[in-house]
C-alpha cells in the first residue's frame, strides 16, 4: 500500500472521529473479541506461514464485511460495473485487502489488543479504538469502524497506524481508485490491473524482508 496521506484523507478521517457520543459496550466487546482472535491467528505454532495465512484470512472475512470496503472504495463505479466486473473487482480487493492488513498486523502477533475508547456516528455506526501493546513499548493503534444491521455488528473500514501516519483503507483506497476510474472512463480492467500490481508489490516486499 503507498505510504501516504493527503489533506483530503486526512480530514475525512479527523470528521469521523472527531464525534462526542460514546459507542455501546457491545460494540466494544464485539471488537475486543474478534480483534484478538484475528491476532492470535498470527501466533498460532501449530500452523506454517501458508496455514497462518489461510486461518487469518477466515477471521478477518467473518470480522469485516469486506465488500462493502471493495464497493466504498469505487464509489459510484460500484453501480455502473457490469455484475462480472464488480465479481472480479471484489475478488481482487479482498485478496489485496488482506495482504495489507496481515502485512501490517504480522509484527505485533501475540500481543494484546485493547479498547481504549469509542465513538458513535450513529445509532449503527460507531468507531472502536483499540491499542495492540508490545512489551518494547512500540504500541500500534488500530481503530475500527463497525456498522449494526440487523442486530449484527460488521467491521467495515479499519485505520492502521503505519509509520506515524492514520490510515483507513478503505478512505485511502478510495481516493487512489476514484482517480485511476475518472482518467480511464471507468475501466473495471485498469482498476483490476492495478491492484494486482499492487498486490505483487506488497508481495515482493514482504519476500525481501522474510
């Protein structure tokens, strides 16, 4: 993922924190739970790195609704997609998707997660922050935004702390997608193509450092 936030992101994501209610203990609870069953996932010696993988991803579908993330991040595109291209494009979304977020979370495995505080957007709508400690004292924060439907929570954007900046993906993702769509009249192929360089990037970082 490119490392940078822009102005634009970056009030985007102050107005949606920037809120005084406080979020339900549910909410909470829902996001404690799942968080840490997410990063235990990455800690778990019984598996190897394709396992690991493989068990991360499983947690992170049930936790996050992953097409609503793939569909916020195109915007309206997301409508004039024919069924194929919004099948593929989402596809690809969810694999880059949780590449970034295992790429990110994989170096506070172990460790705790806990919820600091929470606000409320609305009455289904409320952003969870949490802190992952690390004995070293390098603490990561990690905010979460959950919707309600239905009696069911779903995470549907999350917001890593990566190298001193916020960042939502979804947020950020959308910014970079919508440009790419308007210079290419929309073109589900082109925004496909780019992801998976995107992904491959990612890919050979992780390879570089492994």
């Amino acid at each position: 993922m490119k490392r940078l936030t822009s102005p634009v992101i970056a009030l985007a994501a102050f107005a949606a924190l920037a809120l005084p209610a406080l979020a339900d203990a549910k909410t909470e609870a829902y996001v404690q739970k799942n968080a840490s069953d997410v990063l235990a996932s990455l800690n778990d010696p019984t598996l190897d790195a394709d396992q690991r993988t493989a068990k991360f991803n499983a947690y992170m579908d049930q936790f996050t609704d992953m097409q609503a993330v793939a569909n916020f991040a195109v915007g309206k595109y997301a409508r004039r997609f024919t069924p194929d291209e919004l099948a593929r494009y989402q596809k690809v979304f969810r694999e880059y998707a949780l590449a970034v977020y295992e790429s990110e979370l994989d170096a506070y495995r172990g460790e705790a997660v806990q919820v600091k505080d929470s606000v409320d957007r609305s009455d289904s709508d409320s952003i969870v922050n949490t802190v992952i400690k690390r004995d070293d004292g390098k603490d990561m924060d990690v905010r979460w935004r959950v919707l309600t439907r239905d009696g069911q929570y779903q995470v549907v954007d999350v917001a890593l702390n990566i190298d001193g900046n916020l960042i939502w993906l979804g947020i950020e993702q959308r910014a970079q997608f919508l440009a790419l769509l308007d210079r290419t009249n929309g073109s589900a192929d082109a925004l496909i193509d780019k992801i998976n360089e995107m992904k491959k990037n990612l890919a050979s970082r992780r390879r570089q450092y492994n």
